[in-house]
C-alpha cells in the first residue's frame, strides 16, 4: 500500500452552494440518467426548471437520491415503494427531532 | 480464515428454494438496512447479510459455495486445495467498496473484478466518505486529516488499495447530513481522464449538553425554584463560549428562551434555544421547611391544577 499527502483547497458545501444538473446529479450518485429521470417522475427529487437540459437540483437532493438509490439496491423495492420510504425516513428524522426536543437531555446549572 | 457459513447468515436449510432465500434476505435486509436502522452494529450485520444474498441468489455462485462448503473440515484454517480455482464468474458491477466483502468471501470470487471499467467513462467514479466532527467545528472551522483507501489501477488493470492522507478544512456553519465536495479527489481518472470528485457527508459526534437540530441548538438550563420565581441571571455555556442570561421572574418548568444568532453560524445563523428545568432541592427541614411551609402560606390561593394561573 502506498500513501500520499495532499492539501485541498477547493471545497463546497453542497446543500448550501451547489446547485446541480442533472449530469452531474448522476454522476455524484453513480446513477444512470434513466434511473435520476424515474425518482424525479416519482417525486423522489423535485428539480427547478422545465425541461431536463435547463433542470436544477438543490443539494439537498443528493442525500435524498442516495437514500433512494441505496433502497432499490439493497431492499429491491420498485420505485413508488422507494420513494415512499424516502418520504417517510424523513418524517421519521423530524418526529425524532421533535421527540428529542420534548424529552430532556442532560440538565446544566 | 473462517468458512462463512451464508445459509446460516440468512436463516435458511441448505436446501432453500431461490424464493425462500429471497424473502428470508428481503425480511432480514428491511430489518438492519442501515438506511433504517440506526443501532450500532446494523450495518455490519447488513454487509453479512448481502454478502450471504449476493452468493445464494446467484446459482452459479451457489454451486461453487456449496462445492467448496461440502470439502472444508471443520476447524481447519486452510482451505481445501484448489478451492479457488476455476470459477469464473460475470456481473458484479457493484460500487467499488474496499470494505465491501469479506476476506472468505474474496478469496472465493475474487475482489470486485471490474468489468465495469471495461467501457472508458468520461469521468472517474465520485467517492463517498463519511467525516464525524464536534458540534465545536461547525461553530468555528476545523481541519482534519482523513485518511481514505482507494482503488488504483495499473496499466494491467489490476487492483490495488492506495492510502492517501487528505487534510481537509472544514468550513464554520456546516450541518449535520451536509456534504462537503472536494472536487477532482474521487476516483483517479482513466486514460487521462478527469478524477471524480470526493463527497464527505458531515456526522455530529453527540454531545452531552447539547442537541442540534438544522442550524439551531437546544440546551437544558437547570435552575433552583426561586430562581424561576424571582427571575435570575445566570452563566449559560455556549458551545462556542457563554452568555449571561437574565431568566425572566415567574418561569414556568419547560420555558424555552431564544438567543438569537447564537445556534450554527452561516449566512442565516440558526438560534439557540435554553430550555428552563427547575431542579428541587433535597427534602428540606428545620428552617427551611418553616420557610417553604410559609411559602405555601403566602400562595393559599394558587392553584396548580387551574391552567389559568400556569404560565
């Protein structure tokens, strides 16, 4: 094994700073265009713009297009059963968040 | 190295149909899928389980499994003399993951022979990495230095793993579930191409004071029942330094204070939020039950249970 140090200069957060095309939506994701084209048809991912070519994705999506990939792989759910799941992890994480906010954590004082 | 026992894995006879391997997989895979199971330790279990499911769906992959299975002793450390020779398998185009199979598996199949590279990509593969940080770093920046293995190739196309070291500096006012893009440190490239990018999703380390939500943070202020009463100034520990904070006269159990601008900084920083618990005292005698008896005198009219006179 060979080791090499690098510095990085470059980086972005991609919910906050990258908005992304489709092509590179897909290749963040290792996805076939195809497969990114059926989770925005079954409301997965929410694109801004009217046609594939001019499309935007918030970084957000990334995330939501992974868990989704993730999904069809391992799970081999179709895709109206993924995009449900996805729907309903995130509404998990929030009641989870509002769960941890009624309930108390360690005191301080 | 240990005979990975893939029936037992998922649950089924040595004799399974493809169907009752396929449900017993599908019900263990939704059970420890990482994705929705949070415990430590499913996604260990889940890599086992896929392992186990990638070599029984697959009848050719099954055959050489049980082939090898029926002349491996029990106990032994060696496994059975050419017991790798002669398969040859196709497919196999899964993400490459150095972790991804174990060491049994991978002397039986071989490591993730890359057919896939077969037709050049224009790009390299993306890398996806996971980067646990303190709440502390998403409030001032960070540095960290990661240490990643990563395929290369050679001119043959052979595989081996490249540890490289990335420091990497993390910006002030990153969430949790944030990824950050490196560009160009992905995979390396192919015949000149360009290098993918490296995506690093951003994980909080818990803390024990304080919890976050988004870019806002909540902490848990505990004060003295008159403090509540009588209202107080009191030092509250910021994850990024401390405040006074004038707690108003009268606050009720569960009051929620906002400092605002105080939670993870950014463009729109979040807010913190100070949640009052008031804390008793142990059972009071001598003076100070005559005192809280007293106290009980003074409120005779106050009635707990009337939400009216609960603020």
């Amino acid at each position: 094994m060979m080791a090499t140090n690098l510095s990085v200069l470059q980086i972005q957060v991609v919910e906050e700073e990258v908005p992304m095309s489709l092509a590179e939506l897909c290749q963040a994701c290792g996805a076939e265009r195809t497969l990114v084209l059926q989770l925005v048809e079954h409301g997965v991912i929410e694109p801004q713009g009217d046609a594939p070519p001019s499309w935007v994705f918030a970084g957000a999506s990334l995330q939501r297009t992974r868990i989704a990939l993730r999904l069809l792989r391992d799970l081999e759910l179709n895709l109206p059963g993924a995009a449900l799941a996805v729907d309903l992890l995130e509404q998990i994480a929030r009641l989870q968040r509002e769960l941890g906010a009624a309930r108390s954590g360690a005191a301080v004082g | 190295m240990q005979f990975k026992d893939y029936y037992q894995t998922l649950g089924v006879a040595r004799d399974a149909s493809a169907d009752d391997i396929k449900h017993a997989y599908r019900r263990l895979a939704r059970k420890h899928h990482p994705d929705l199971n949070k415990e430590p330790g499913a996604e260990a279990r889940f890599k086992e389980i896929g392992e186990a499911y990638e070599v029984l769906k697959d009848a050719e992959k099954r055959a050489a499994y049980d082939d090898v299975g029926k002349r491996w002793q029990p106990g032994a450390e060696q496994p059975p003399p050419g017991w790798d020779a002669g398969y040859e398998f196709r497919g196999g185009e899964a993400e490459f993951d150095p972790q991804a199979h174990s060491d049994f598996f991978e002397a039986l199949f071989g490591r993730g022979r890359s057919q896939a590279r077969a037709r050049t990509p224009p790009r390299a593969q993306d890398h996806h990495a996971k980067v646990m940080i303190d709440l502390l770093d998403a409030y001032r920046g960070a540095r960290r230095s990661l240490r990643l293995q990563m395929p290369s190739f050679d001119a043959q196309g052979r595989v081996s793993l490249q540890e490289r070291t990335l420091d990497v500096a993390i910006p002030a006012g990153v969430r949790e579930g944030q990824h950050l893009r490196l560009a160009g440190q992905g995979m390396p490239g192919f015949d000149g191409g360009p290098a993918g990018d490296l995506y690093l999703e951003i994980a909080f380390a818990p803390h024990p004071l304080y919890r976050v939500d988004g870019r806002d943070v909540t902490l848990k202020l505990a004060l003295a029942p008159w403090q509540a009463a009588l209202g107080a100034s009191v030092d509250v520990p910021l994850p990024d330094g401390s405040v006074q904070l004038s707690v108003p006269a009268g606050s009720a159990q569960g009051r929620k204070l906002r400092l605002k601008g105080k939670g993870i900084p950014g463009k729109t920083p979040g807010d913190l939020f100070v949640v009052l618990h008031i804390a008793m005292p142990p059972p009071p005698d001598g003076a100070q039950r005559r005192a809280w008896e007293e106290l009980a005198r003074l409120h005779a009219a106050f009635d707990p249970r009337d939400q009216k006179g609960a603020t």
